[in-house]
C-alpha cells in the first residue's frame, strides 16, 4: 500500500461525515433509524460539493437512464449511489477504498431498503473489481484527487464501460501551481498531492480511449458552496464530538480553511467533465 493510498483511508476514516453520525441525527430528529426512506438520508449523505443538484448535472451529462448499470468510483459513504437508483430506477455498484466507508454504505442503504439497486464493495479505482464492458455510465465526484494515477482510473473506467458508454465526473483541479507550503497543507489536512489543470484531465480522458463532450468550470460556482460547507464542517465538528463519531482532525481544518482560500483565489477549483467511451 502507497503513502498516498494510506493517507487517503486515514482521512475518510477520520472525516466528520460518517454513518455513525448521520444516525445519530436521524435518531435525535426521528427515533427510529431501522428502516428508513431514501428520502431519509439525502440531507446528511451527500457528501460531495452541491447536493442532489450536483447528482442530476451528472445524470443529465452521463444520459443516465432507468435500466442501466451505473458504476461510482470512490463512493464514499453511498449517498450518490443511493440517489440515483432512487430517483432514476438504475442499479448502482459503488467502489471504495475505506473499508470503514464500504461498511458505513452497505449499513445505510440496508437501512434504505436499496440493498437490491445498490451495492458498495471494497475496491481500489485503479484497479477495479468488475469484468469488462459491464457498465453504461461511470461516475465520480470530487474524489479522483486521491487516486496516485488518474490516468490509470480513467482507463480502468474505459475498460468497464460498455462500447459507447459514458463517464462524467467532477474533481478538483489546479488553475496554477501551488506554493510548496500549500502543497504541504492540502496533503497533510486533506491527502491531495495530485492536482491537474482542466485540459490535463480532458488530455487524460482521451488517451484512455474517450471523446471528451464537455469540460466545465465550476470554480466560481464551488466557491460559495465551499463557504458553506467550511461553516457546516465547523458545526459538525462539535455534534461528532458529542456522539463519539469521528470528528476530523486538525490538520483538515486548518487546510480546508486554506482550500476555500484558495478556490477563492481561482489558484484551485472545480471541473465537471463528460466523456464517451470510443
């Protein structure tokens, strides 16, 4: 196992969005947390930049549409997953790295009662656990930052993606270099070593064998969400702390300030890229 792919699990096993903590605010708001509607969960598992809207961007630039197999790469915690078999009749196979996050996901969408549209198993990206030509659309949000080898992931998406299927994604990129302190700071607070430019990715894409369709920017877009989430964090913080569930650590606080900082700046953002497997 690679630094980066250990620093990565010791992040999300550390990150104050958890199951344990999305329970705990259903019981306190609801008592029962057994069985639970997929509606349920949607304002506490999504834990991506721009809530369900940002789920619909990708169905719409993915075609997602009822019937299909829709892969999720680096799933987390199975909100998306579990929103997009719900809202779009689709059956989802979510891969993720923290096994922490696999079992927190597969607890939630039991709970749900979307175990039979929706599956989290313990993957790594670049190396997935699903035959070849299997899926019509792959997705990912802000997580691909993580992965030591994106071009790697993207082939690896490639491969699972049936002749004419589609990828759409959002990730973090860089509009210019970072200072090495910066540099520092993402990798010691929030384990992103690996930042590329928006025609980097769109280059990526199309060297494991895609037609990029579309490249957006969403940087200015991110850097309100991002001010809100920072206040979020801040108050989860506390609310984890109280119901003994990981609560982040210091050292993501003080780089997630820094990041908001820095999408401000425009020095970093946010992309949204769709692409079709040729």
């Amino acid at each position: 196992m690679t630094d980066e792919i250990r620093s990565a699990i010791d992040f999300y096993e550390r990150h104050p969005i958890s199951a344990q903590i999305i329970l705990a605010k259903l019981a306190e708001s609801r008592g029962d947390v057994e069985r639970l509607a997929p509606e349920d969960l949607f304002a506490h598992d999504q834990d991506h930049y721009g809530g369900l809207a940002a789920n619909d961007a990708l169905a719409e630039r993915g075609r997602i549409a009822a019937g299909m197999r829709i892969a999720d790469f680096c799933a987390g915690l199975g909100g998306p997953a579990r929103y997009l078999a719900h809202r779009y009749g689709v059956d989802v196979t979510g891969i993720e790295l923290t096994p922490a996050r696999v079992a927190g996901a597969q607890d939630l969408t039991r709970r749900a009662g979307l175990d039979n549209r929706v599956r989290i198993i313990e993957g790594d990206v670049m190396k997935v656990p699903l035959p070849d030509a299997c899926m019509d659309v792959v997705i990912s949000q802000e997580a691909l930052l993580h992965v030591p080898d994106v071009s790697r992931a993207l082939a690896e998406a490639r491969r699972i993606l049936k002749p004419g299927g589609r990828m759409a994604f959002t990730n973090w990129v860089a509009h210019r270099p970072l200072s090495e302190a910066d540099a520092e700071l993402l990798w010691q607070g929030m384990a992103a070593r690996r930042l590329h430019s928006l025609d980097a990715h769109a280059g990526m894409l199309r060297r494991a064998g895609f037609e990029v369709e579309s490249v957006e920017d969403l940087t200015a877009e991110w850097a309100t969400i991002l001010q809100q989430r920072l206040a979020m964090y801040r108050k989860l913080r506390g609310e984890a702390e109280q119901a003994s569930a990981p609560a982040g650590h210091d050292a993501f606080y003080r780089s997630y300030v820094r990041f908001v900082d820095l999408v401000g700046q425009a020095a970093l953002g946010g992309g949204r890229f769709a692409a079709r497997a040729v």
